[in-house]
C-alpha cells in the first residue's frame, strides 16, 4: 500500500482538515505526492510570475492558513502525462463524494482542471491539474 513520504507529509499537515482526511484516504489507493499546501508570499508571487497561478498573493486559497488548497499528482511524477493527471483527479473526487457522503469531511472540492465543476474539460481556460481546493 503506498504512503506519503516525509515531505509530502509536512506539506500536507498545513492544510485544512478536510484535504489531510482525503489525502490520507487517497494515497492509499493511488500513489501520489503532495507538491505544495501552503504558499509564502514568495512562493505565491514565484508562482503567479511563472504562470502556475492566476491570482497574486494573498488571493489564492494556498496563501491561508490551514491552506484551503493543495497541489497533489500521482506518482512517479510526469508532468506531461496529463492523461493519468485527470485519472487522478476524477478518483480523488469519487473518494471526496464518498467521504462527505459519510460526514468524514464537511466541504466539497474542487478541481484545477474544472473550476466551474460541470464536469466537462473543455470549457475551462485554465488548467491546474495537480490543483484541489474546498469549495463551500
């Protein structure tokens, strides 16, 4: 059964509970690592500057604290196999359906690669596969 590894476990204890509760669950389905929780106002700017965010500090969810989004990928980690990144993403919301079902945790999520959770990839201008946030 695979399991977080040191650092994916350090960037996860700073996020809300409700991704440490899925998280857990997941990797012990799916192999994946945990690349970012909570974000500096240095990493935010790095970020946002390189494309990797739209928002600049200290408007996204990863710049509170516990950080209300996480950036997760399966791993080995290949940044060009977006297929299997969106196979994550759609177990990842079939385990987070399953553990608000069961009250394990209080808020939906959402997906990077669908911000307006429709369930269709076409429509969205932007896409942050690795990223999951709580959507209230």
């Amino acid at each position: 059964m695979p399991k977080f590894g040191k650092t994916s476990t350090t960037r996860l204890k700073d996020c809300h509970n409700d991704l440490q509760v899925l998280f857990k669950e997941v990797v012990k389905h799916f192999d994946c690592s945990v690349i970012c929780g909570n974000r500096s106002q240095e990493d935010q700017d790095d970020a946002y500057n390189k494309g990797f965010s739209k928002v600049k500090y200290p408007n996204s969810k990863h710049n509170l604290f516990p950080s209300l989004a996480v950036d997760v990928i399966p791993y080995p980690i290949d940044w060009k196999d977006t297929k299997r990144m969106i196979y994550f993403a759609g177990f990842v919301k079939g385990i987070a359906t399953k553990l608000k079902e069961e009250k394990k945790i209080t808020n939906n999520i959402r997906w990077g690669g669908d911000w307006d959770s429709d369930t269709e990839l076409k429509d969205n201008t932007f896409q942050d596969y690795p990223h999951f946030e709580l959507k209230k």
